[in-house]
C-alpha cells in the first residue's frame, strides 16, 4: 500500500487556475467517494487552510458539512465577521459560531507565562469543540486543514508552540484534502474556488492569535489596544501597496506604561510596538525597511484613534535575535 503521507511523486505542482480547477474537479469525486451519505464536522478559523478545505466540501457534499467556527476573543478585528459572511449563505444554519470570548479571557486572567498561555489556549479550544460537537449527532468525518508542511516538519513551528490540537480520541475519519499540497499551491486553490484574496492571501496568524501579542498577563483593555493598532497597520499597509509584499506585520503591546501627553495633559500609557518582517521559512527572518513618512502616519493614527497607546516603537531586531512574535 502508498504510504498514506507522502505526496505522489506524478502530482504536478498546481501553479495555476487550470491546473487548480483540475485538482478541484478531482478532489471533489474523492471525496464524495470518501463521505459517501456521511456528516463531516470541521472546525473553521478562518484561516486560508482550514477555509479552503470548507470551501471544497461544501462543494462536495453541501449541508452534509458542519463547520463550527470559535472565537476565543483573540482573532483580528473582523475576521470573525468575516468567516460568517463568506460561508453562511452557503451553509446557513450548518455553520455554528461560538463566542467563547469571556471562557477563554477569564481562564487567562493573570497568567503571565507564554507556553502556559498557549497551553490554556489549546486545551480549552479542544473543550469548546467537544461540548459544541457533542452536540450534534451522525457525525462520522472530522475535516482537517493539514498542509504538507504539517507533515513534512511535525516537528516544525506549529507543531511545536500548538499544544493541544484537535482531540485525538475521537471515532471520526479523518478528511484532510489539502494535505499534499504547500501553501502557494493552497492559495492558488483557493482562489480558483473563489474565496476573497484577503482570506486567500492572509498573513500567518498563530493559533493562540492576539492573546502572544498583548504580552504578559492579558487584559481586556490592552487587548483591545492591540486589535484596533494592529488594524490600523494592515489598513495603512494595504493602502501603500505593502499587504502581499511585506511577509509578516502587527502589532503588540506590552505590559509597560510611559509618560506621555494628550491633550496638553498628563498621559501615563502603554506603547505600541510595530512589527514587520520578511522571511521564506519563518526561522530566520529580516525587518522590512519600512518608508518614514508611512511610519510618521501609522504613528500618528494610532496615538489618536487607539485608546490607551502613546507612543509607536518599532521594532528594528532580526530573528535571531529575536523571535518573529514576542512571546
Ligand atoms: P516565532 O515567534 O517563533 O514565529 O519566530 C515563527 C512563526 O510562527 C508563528 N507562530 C505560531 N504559529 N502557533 C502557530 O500556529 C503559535 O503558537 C505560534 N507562535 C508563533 C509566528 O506568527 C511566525 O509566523
């Protein structure tokens, strides 16, 4: 028998809309051959992976799919929106959305230590999955949005800062349709399915989302301080043609307060910190020389619009030195 996780050596690079159409047409008979009459249960994060495989089965199987999106109060600002507004018309009531905010943020609460922060993240993320698909009956597959790079490095990134995962002693069938593909290809995909480019072309996120970008012990506040800078920067970005140059960009607010001034007054306050980087395998990664004058205008915005932040920094340190996120 092939070996169930190693891509076929006569699968071509899927480099264009043809080619991805062609991979389309194919995957869909697999896997209605695969599903037959059976439920599929998938959990979607929004993310290009997990939302291509989505996009697939809806596809192939239509309302035979259930995707359960959580919010665990750590996404960007609209992202949440924005897996309900591209896949509710399609899978209406089969598209459970679940805020776990306050779950999430209370068991959070004083926790300074980033793995345990993670840790916390991964398994209440699993408990949350589990009470909501429990839930439901005659689910038999469990759709998974695994890339070839989850295979080829399990012990690469995000196998390595995930804890926890998807449950494991579950009875379901896996359904993993993009396993063999790499990330452009999965883009290319994509596309051809028609999935906006700002899901298509999304920037990595990490799993444990904003919560490694509000470092330390995590506030509602300082959260909030993070989301809206951070969705200034990717307005600001997109408007000076950087979104799908620039590899990775954010921001993150530490656990400090300066002094400032607003308004002619005493302002004690947080910084934000801007982060932009460029890498092709996230282990070694340069900063982008970001112009002045877009520099002088997100720090203007940001000190105005974002309450709480009165001073911009940004981050001039390579990986290594530092680490491409700050916890
Ligand atoms: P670092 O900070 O280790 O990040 O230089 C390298 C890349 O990995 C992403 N990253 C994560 N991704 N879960 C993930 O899925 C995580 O816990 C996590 N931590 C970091 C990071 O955004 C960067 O792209």
């Amino acid at each position: 028998m092939a070996d169930n996780n190693v891509r076929p050596e006569t699968m071509e690079r899927i480099t264009n809309q043809e080619l991805a159409d062609q991979f389309i047409e194919e995957q869909v008979a697999e896997l209605r051959n695969q599903i037959g009459d059976g439920k599929v249960l998938l959990a979607l994060s929004g993310g290009v992976d997990s939302s291509v495989v989505a996009a697939l089965l809806i596809k192939a199987i239509g309302k035979q799919l259930t995707c359960i999106h959580v919010n665990h109060g750590l996404m960007r600002k609209g992202e949440s929106q924005q897996v309900i507004d591209v896949f509710k018309k399609e899978l209406d009531d089969n598209l459970i959305y679940i805020d776990a905010t306050d779950r999430f943020l209370d068991k959070l609460a004083g926790v300074e230590d980033p793995e345990t922060k993670r840790k916390i993240i991964g398994e209440e993320f699993i408990r949350v999955f589990e009470e909501e698909s429990n839930k439901l009956t005659g689910i038999g597959f469990l759709g998974q949005g695994t890339i070839y790079p989850d295979i080829l490095e399990s012990d690469g990134i995000k196998a390595h800062h995930n804890v926890g995962g998807l449950p494991e002693d579950v009875d379901f069938e896996l359904v993993e349709p993009v396993k063999f593909l790499f990330k452009d290809e999965v883009r290319v995909v994509g596309k051809a399915l028609g999935l906006p480019d700002a899901m298509v072309y999304r920037q990595p996120f990490p799993g444990p989302g904003l919560g490694v970008r509000c470092v330390g012990a995590i506030t509602r506040d300082r959260l909030e301080a993070v989301r809206e800078s951070d969705a200034i920067l990717r307005e600001e970005f997109e408007k000076a043609g950087l979104a799908g140059k620039v590899w990775q960009y954010f921001t993150v607010v530490p656990d400090f307060k300066s002094t400032g001034i607003k308004d002619g007054k005493r302002a004690f306050e947080w910084p934000a910190i801007i982060r932009a980087v460029n890498t092709t395998d996230a282990m070694e990664a340069t900063v982008e020389h970001i112009d002045w004058a877009l520099l002088d205008k997100i720090t203007e915005r940001i000190t105005h619009e974002v309450p709480g932040i009165n001073r911009v920094l940004y981050d001039v340190t390579p990986k290594p030195t530092g680490t491409i996120e700050f916890e």
